[in-house]
C-alpha cells in the first residue's frame, strides 16, 4: 500500500522514505503486489529491493548521476588559482578575472567553478537599452566629449565613518566619453567654487597635453555647482564663461530635462568604483594615504582596465589609434582634495575666470614633485609617490606668492586702530 500523503510529507527525504515502504511491502506481499500497489514496474522494485538486501537503509539512498570520468574536466589546481583570484578580487566577474590574472580556462568553466563553491552572486540583470550608443561613440571625434559629475561618498559604508577624520565628502569626476579617460578630484564641500577649479585645473591639463579645446564639448548635469540654477538675466554662470571664454571650449551643454542617461558615461564610473575601489580598499583615514589610493586607481582605470563596452580595449589602447598626437601625459595628472586650503588662500571665482591660477605654493601641494609613474605593476598597484605638504606662508610673508595679490594693510590710526 503506497505510505499516507502525511506520513511523506512530515519526512526529511520524501523518496527515501517511499522505497523504504516499497521494499517492505515487496518482501512481505512480494514483487508483483509491490509494483502494482505503488504503481511501477517489477524491475524498479527488484532494483530497489538487491540494494536494500546489498547495503541495507543506505542502499536507498540517492547517488549521483555525473558520469565516472570527465577528460575536460578542470584540474583542482586551476580551480584553486581562480578561488584565490575570486578572493582577491571579489567584485570581478568571469570574463574580468581571466583577462586580469590570465586564467587558462574558459570563462564559462570560471562560472562554473564559482557557482559550485558558492562564490557567485547573483546580480540583476538591466533592462537593455533601446538602441545602444556603445558602436556609434567609437565615431565620434576623438576628445571630443567631456562629462563631469558629482558624487556624494555619505552614503557608502565603510567610508562614511572616515569623513569626520579628515577624509573628503565629495567626489568631482571627468571622462571622456569616446575613449574613457577618468580624471578625480575630492572636496569636503560641493559648491561652484570647487567645480570651477577642477575644471580649470583639467582643461589646462588637457590644453597641455596636445587636445584641441576648440573641439571639446563639455556636458554637466543641472547642479547648482555647474550654474544649472543661476538667472540668465545676469549674463552666463561662471562655470559655462570658464569653458567657453577662457579656455575656448566648443561649448558648455546641460542635460536636457528629464534625459537622466545623457550622463551616463561619467555616472557609470561611479557605480564601477563603488566595487572596485571603496568597498576593495582598506582607507587609513589619512587623506595623503587616501590620494595615493585614488592615483592609483586611476591610473589602473586609464592604462590597464580594459571596457567592454568599447571591444575590450583600455583608454591608452583607444588613445594611440584614434589620437596619436595626444601626449600620454594627460593620465599623469593626480586627484587632490581641492578643499584643504585655507579660506583666505582660495582665488575667488572671478579671479579664476580672469586667469588667476592656484598660488605657487599650492601647487605644491596638489601637485606630486614627479607625476609620471615608472611603471604600473599588477592590479592598479601603481606609483605611489607624492610630494610632501608644503606649510602655508607665514602671516609676515613680504612677498606675495604668484598669482596671489597682496592685501592692503589698514593704516594705524594715532590711538594705534
């Protein structure tokens, strides 16, 4: 008699617990009773019944179905490399980790490898675009498209709690859309002030390096650090008159309303870095620490990291074949943290539009005494060089620094005021 549906249900194992029944009821009623009571053939019943007779309750048990030999089967020493790249690397996927630490396997057998160990996760998978831009931006002149944004680092853990020890709040970053060059630069505050020094300082950098500003089209998104909230009836914000005025840019483009992909470029580093580099890290609390960290991370970004998204190649790669004459110093130019000087050592945003550069101290300290790395071994462990802090001049300084007016001392009066 086939076991109550109760009696199956309360079991831990449902099936071993049916041809536990089914070998008791052919030893007692017989073959032919069995099999027709629970509905099978007589050979299942005589299968089950040798191996209860053979190996007793265990015989009942399920065995595996894989076949005795696999020839193409990895050996246990790849999947030991790929478990230690995995380990390493927690954020790499498949494809990411055979092309980083050379895997002699296929990607699938990766995938695999980390299903099987319990070392995937499962990821959402994005709706796919209407009509991708992947192709078309291959086409498009070279240099010819920046994007900056601004991102809040408050809302990632493990780093927030490092802000109130002298690590900054936000994130400024720049990237050229066809090739993908990544340029950063941190501040503990988000205000216009800041966002016209790091586009003063990479336009500069970029008019160095042998790119035609005349050509470049510099997109933001609406933010109030980039003008997108200042009355045109006072003329043009200062952020579009440094583009445009003073650096000759082809123009300063906002996103149009209700287009949320027009900045998808930049804001897709955001999402990379996040994996990547905030949650990979391990942060001192030490903004010089910190500053070596983010060099190196872009310099691994510009010169290793290879896009997908562009046929595998990495931003060096897209640079020698679309714009040779580009010097590869454009990489060499460090992140800073744009708010650790003084209030009366910053130039005021007029002063930046009518060409007052940082003062001559401070480059030193943005700046690194030797920017360009020798080398960039392994996964972004590249030059970590930065040249030491420069003390701010004292208050009896006679000579102003460059670029630093020399303010007016109030004449003292006979009651010494």
């Amino acid at each position: 008699m086939c076991p109550p549906y109760y009696e199956m249900i309360r079991s831990h194992n449902p099936s071993f617990h049916l041809r536990y029944r089914l070998v008791q009821t052919a030893t007692e009623q017989g073959i032919r009773a069995a099999a027709r009571q629970f509905g099978c053939s007589r050979n299942t019943v005589r299968k089950w019944l040798r191996r209860y007779q053979q190996e007793g309750k265990p015989g009942l048990k399920e065995r595996s179905r894989a076949p005795h030999s696999i020839p193409q089967k990895t050996p246990p020493e790849i999947e030991r490399k790929v478990l230690q790249a995995r380990d390493a690397i927690p954020c790499f996927g498949p494809q990411r980790l055979k092309q980083e630490f050379d895997l002699p396997c296929s990607t699938g057998a990766i995938g695999r490898i980390l299903h099987q160990h319990g070392r995937s996760r499962r990821r959402k998978k994005p709706r796919p675009p209407v009509r991708s831009l992947a192709r078309q931006k291959l086409q498009w002149p070279p240099f010819g498209l920046l994007q900056i944004d601004v991102k809040d680092l408050r809302d990632l853990p493990g780093y927030r709690e490092l802000i109130p020890f002298g690590l900054p709040r936000f994130q400024f970053t720049a990237r050229i859309v066809p090739e993908g060059t990544l340029w950063l630069a941190f501040s503990a505050v988000n205000d216009s002030t800041y966002a016209l020094w790091f586009a003063d300082r990479l336009l500069a950098h970029l008019a160095r390096c042998g790119v035609d500003l005349s050509r470049l089209v510099v997109q933001t998104d609406n933010g109030s650090e980039f003008g997108g909230n200042w009355n045109r009836r006072h003329g043009l914000p200062p952020f579009t008159k440094l583009v445009e005025h003073k650096h000759g840019c082809l123009q300063h483009r906002f996103n149009p309303p209700h287009r949320s992909t027009y900045n998808s470029d930049v804001e897709a580093v955001h999402g990379i870095m996040e994996p990547e580099f905030y949650e990979l890290e391990r942060f001192s609390g030490s903004p010089r620490a910190f500053l070596n960290q983010a060099y190196s991370y872009q310099l691994y970004f510009n010169l290793l990291r290879r896009n997908s998204a562009k046929a595998g190649q990495t931003p060096e790669q897209l640079r020698r074949a679309r714009a040779p004459t580009v010097s590869p110093q454009i990489y060499w130019l460090p992140p800073v943290i744009l708010s650790s000087l003084k209030a009366q050592d910053l130039p005021l945003p007029r002063q930046v539009l009518e060409g007052h550069d940082l003062p001559g101290y401070v480059s030193c300290i943005t700046e690194p005494a030797e920017s360009r790395p020798s080398s960039v071994p392994g996964i972004w462990r590249a030059h970590r060089r930065i040249a030491p802090r420069a003390t701010a001049p004292r208050s009896g300084c006679e000579s102003p620094c460059p670029g630093q007016t020399r303010r007016r001392q109030p004449a003292s009066g006979p009651n010494g005021r």
